[in-house]
C-alpha cells in the first residue's frame, strides 16, 4: 500500500508533515477568514499547515528566563504559512497604536500586537463555532507560547544553514495570488490598500516555509522503525480485530508421572535440555522426535494448523517470537509433562479495514466569501442534491476549489485515518448516498457525500506497509514532541513586562 500524494486542499492526512496531525481547528479556521487563505505554500503539491505545540503555560508575572522550560503541546495551534504571512503584516498597524516587545527568543522579537491578533482571530473563530475558551489571559499566555515556540524554531532553522531561495518564494506568493484570483501585480496593490507591507509579506513567507523544512528534517531523522514494532503492532491489531494467528508447532513430549517428584521433574528436565542442545548442533528434530516424545511420532511430531486461541497460552507465548523452523530456546512444562517446540509454519490472520469512497466540494473563505456566506451556500447546495435538483458531481466540478473538482470531487477510495478528523467524523456518520451538513477544517469548509463503504481483506504485505505508516504517525507525533522540547530547551528566552504609563 503505497502513500499517495495528495493535492494541496484534499482532507487526507499526509504522511511526509506528521506533526500536522492534530491542528486546532479554531486558529486554522480563523486565519482561513482572515485578509489572504491559509494555504500560500510554493509548488502545486503544497503541504498541510503546520503544528507548532505551545509550551507550558507561563506565569502571571513575566520574569526573564534562559533557557525556557521545555515546551508541551497545546491547541489551538499555530497556523498556515500564507494565514501566518497575514497575519504577521497585519501587525503594524497595531505597533503604531503603542506595540511592545513582549518577548525575546535568541535573536528574534514577538511583539504585543502579534500576540494580540492571534488571540483576536482566535476568539473570533470561537464565536462562530460556538467553542468554549480559557479565560483571555490565560489564551494571551497559551499564544505567546505557541509564538516563543515559532520564534525558537525559527532561530533552529537559520543556524542550522536552512535555506528558501527567491523562486520558491516567488511560487508561493504566485499560489497566494492565484488562491485570490488576483495576479501578483494585483495581490501587491491589495496589500498596499490595507495597509500591509509587501516586502514584510515576503519575509513572514520565508519564515513559514523555512519553519515547515526544519521541522520534516529534523522530525524525519529520528524515526525509527524496527520488524519487531511492525510485529507487535499488527499482533494488537488482530487481538482488536478478534483475527487469531494460526500455527504449525512440532513438539517432543516428554511425559511426567501425575504426581511427579522433584527427581523425576529433574532428570526429565534435563534430558529435555540434553535434546535441546543436540537440536542446536544441527541434529534433525523428527529424528528425536521418533527417539524420544511421548506423543504421536508421525510426520515429526507436527501438531497441525490450529488458531492461537486453540493452543495453550504457553505454547502461543513461547511461539509468537519464533521463525519458520525455529526451535523455543526453554523446555517448556505444562500439566502433560515436558514440550520441546518446533514452529513450523504460521499463517498471519488477514487484517479486514474499512474503506470509504467520498467526493466533497471545498470552499475557503477569502477576498469577498466569509465563511456564513459559504455555509449558506452549501446548505442550499445540499437541499437541491437531495431534492433531486442539482447532481452532486456537477456542483463540484463547477465550484469546488479542491484538485478532485474535475473528478466531480471523488477522492478516491480511503482507509481509517486517512483523512483529517473533522472531515473522517462526518464522514464515517454518513450512510452510502448521505450527504454532510458543511464540515470546518482548516482547509475550508467542505461539503461531503459518502459514495461506497466496504471491508477490505489486506494482504501480508499491505498488513506490512499500513502497519509501518502507522508506527510513522505515531513515532512522528513523539519525535515532533521531543524536538520541539529540545528546541524550546535551548532557547535564550525572556518575558518583557509592559512599558510604564
């Protein structure tokens, strides 16, 4: 099962950025709302929007620290690059109303008014939504961390020699254009009537792009994953599904008395180890299963196929490490007497996954469509489909903002966790032919149509890779984690109090 690649807006979760996982929908969907859209990456395979974990929450009253304390996720996180780049040039026209450095990170400043607009967008987006936020000086807390946390891996990434050259900058400022259905000519002289800087744009853009390549490096480099995860994840995975794996054991029984003395358990035991140590001398272990066992003799003593659950737990355990034609390094005692363990053969219980086939439309709010406007509109969308007025495919191929558009908005065939959170929870409620109300995530706002569901049967080999794209997001997840920490770690911070009346 190989990984796909998906276009910039599709829902999918994308293995290659796994720190993205688990954005706060809030700040994203914000940022969607605000002057220019979240996604302004370089290239036509533009990537999700970034997770920036906030750190610990800081005291009341700021005190200058160095280094800071480790940091610890927190949502709602940070956001897109074209989002961030908006919000970043926004910012002066708040300084000259009295901005002031809050913070200092190594070299880099965060500013009053930064803080101030992220949390502004952050509580206009929960507004709308309906969510419940901490009280505002404890989010003001909560965003200046997430903000110490960018500006620290900021530092990273330029000491570390990282580098976004002019022409990516270029694209990118191209895509922000083109999502706006400007030129870049146009994009520029909209920046110029609201205030905004052009060149500032430029820069916050670098900054973003550069954020996003340390972090996959730096994320990347300490995933490890090893036969022995794929095994025991896929084993806890079979117990889930209540799928048992089937054996083929050879034993050599050696019978006890039923009520056996020590001497007797102890010179049994030690023919079993005599046994043992000739079988690791290349002996043939059928020939001393005709010499020795007490069970049947014919065919070298094999057992048959029986599922792990029709075994005892003692030959399952002493057998779930070992290879075809492997022999248990222990004699093993049961209530039968003395087993000496052969694996012959065993055949992994196929995993059985749930695969969804979906299309979609996708909005996002930008130059002249907020969000209400959007919603409105797919609700009336979705009572003309259902009213048998209008064909799902045609609206998608004629106003979805999604790469699958010219697909009539078919995404495809996707197993769990493919998708983004908001998008697979509305997704998996639906029944084949149903239809969505309008879904947030923080690509836009999408309207869903379930096509197909059905169980897939995978191979061992596709058991193998979607065990290991597993073991990536979740090694991911901790490495992200653990770099930031470090990062945040190293970092020269302080907190600067508020300038005197």
């Amino acid at each position: 099962m190989s990984e796909p690649t998906f276009p910039p807006s599709d829902p999918r979760r994308t293995a290659a950025s796994p720190w993205q996982r688990r954005l706060g929908v809030l700040l994203a969907t914000a940022l969607l709302c605000g002057a220019l859209p979240a996604q302004a990456q370089s290239g036509g395979n533009t990537r999700k929007p970034a997770r920036t974990p906030a750190a610990p929450k800081a005291a009341p009253a700021p005190a200058p620290v160095a280094p800071a304390a480790p940091a610890a996720p927190v949502t709602p996180a940070a956001a897109a690059p074209g989002a961030a780049a908006a919000e970043a040039v926004a910012a002066p026209a708040s300084r000259r109303g009295g901005d002031h450095i809050v913070a200092v990170v190594n070299r880099e400043l965060v500013t009053n008014s930064e803080v101030q607009l992220r949390v502004a967008r952050i509580e206009q987006e929960a507004a709308r939504s309906g969510t419940r936020l901490p009280d505002r000086d404890t989010l003001q807390r909560e965003v200046l961390d997430q903000l110490i946390d960018e500006r620290a891996q900021l530092s990273q990434a330029r000491e570390s020699g990282t580098r976004v050259d002019e022409a990516e900058i270029d694209r990118a400022l191209a895509n922000v254009a083109a999502q706006n259905q400007l030129s870049v000519a146009q994009l520029r002289e909209r920046l110029r009537a609201e205030g905004m800087d052009y060149a500032r744009f430029r820069e916050t853009l670098r900054d973003q792009m550069l954020l996003e390549r340390v972090r996959e490096r730096e994320v990347q480099g300490r995933i490890r994953i090893v036969d022995a995860d794929i095994e025991s994840w896929l084993t806890e995975q079979r117990q889930k599904n209540g799928a048992a794996t089937e054996y083929n054991a050879a034993q050599i029984l050696l019978t006890l008395p039923e009520n056996a003395t020590p001497d007797q358990v102890a010179q049994k035991r030690q023919l079993g180890v005599t046994i043992l140590q000739r079988l690791r001398a290349g002996e043939d272990f059928a020939a001393l299963v005709r010499e020795f066992s007490d069970a049947a003799k014919d065919n070298g003593g094999e057992l048959g196929l029986r599922r792990a659950d029709r075994l005892p737990d003692l030959f399952v355990d002493a057998l779930t490490p070992l290879r075809a034609g492997e022999v248990a390094p222990q004699v093993l005692r049961s209530g039968a007497g003395l087993h000496i363990l052969k694996l012959v053969e065993r055949r992994d219980a196929a995993l059985t996954v749930t695969q969804q086939r979906a299309r979609h439309i996708l909005l996002r709010p930008g130059a002249g469509l907020t969000q209400e406007t959007i919603l409105r509109r797919m609700a009336g969308w979705k009572r003309q489909v259902e009213a048998g007025s209008a064909r799902f495919e045609d609206l998608a191929r004629q106003h979805s903002e999604d790469g699958s558009a010219a697909q009539g908005g078919d995404l495809g065939w996707a197993g769990p966790g493919q998708f983004v959170p908001e998008f697979e929870q509305a997704l998996s409620a639906l029944s084949p032919g149903g239809l969505s109300d309008p879904v947030v995530s923080r690509f836009g706002v999408h309207l869903i149509q379930l096509l197909e569901r059905r169980e897939v049967r995978l191979d061992v080999r596709e058991q193998r890779e979607l065990a290991r794209n597993a073991l990536r997001e979740q090694k991911s997840e901790e490495a992200y984690a653990e770099w930031a920490r470090d990062v945040r770690a190293r970092a020269y911070v302080e907190l600067r109090d508020p300038p005197g009346p």
